[in-house]
C-alpha cells in the first residue's frame, strides 16, 4: 500500500473551504484510491493550511491518479490557490 501525503500553505486562507471540497469531489472516483482525508489546519505558527492524507493500492494507481480525468481539474484549480506544497510519499 501507498501512502500519499500532501500539505498546502495557501496564497489567501479564505480558500481553504474551497480547497478541501475540490479535494474532497476526488472521493470514490479513481481506481486505486482506497481512501482519502482532507484536514484543516488548527495549529498556530505553522505554514500548512490544508493536508491531504491518501492511501494508494499501489505505486501503479499512485502514478496513474497524477493525470487522471478527476484529478486534473482539481490540480489546477488546486494549485492556482497554493503558495508552497509538499509531498511525502511512502510504502507501507
């Protein structure tokens, strides 16, 4: 399994709602995406607005959601509202 870790600092943080619904439309839609969680966060002095915490069946389901259908129209809309971004991705 594939653990699949993204976190956001956003340019306005009036987006994050926004952020998490677009994250969130991705639920059940993609094969191999076994699970998906989006976090908001509370923690004072901290970059990260917005986590995203997914779980892969495979490093070949991982590869094929970057360009799949559901997810590049939320990349975009997504990424147009990021300042910084980071990824951890891991076997488990």
């Amino acid at each position: 399994m594939i653990k699949h870790i993204v976190l956001w600092r956003l340019k306005n943080k009036a987006d994050v709602a926004r952020v998490k619904q677009e994250l969130e439309s991705m639920r059940g839609k993609i094969p191999g995406l076994l699970s998906l969680e989006v976090g908001v966060n509370f923690a004072e002095n901290s970059p990260v607005d917005v986590g995203l915490y997914s779980e892969f069946s495979d490093r070949a389901a991982l590869n094929a959601y970057a360009d799949h259908p559901v997810h590049v129209p939320v990349k975009q809309v997504v990424g147009a509202l990021v300042q910084d971004r980071w990824v951890l991705d891991y076997e488990a």
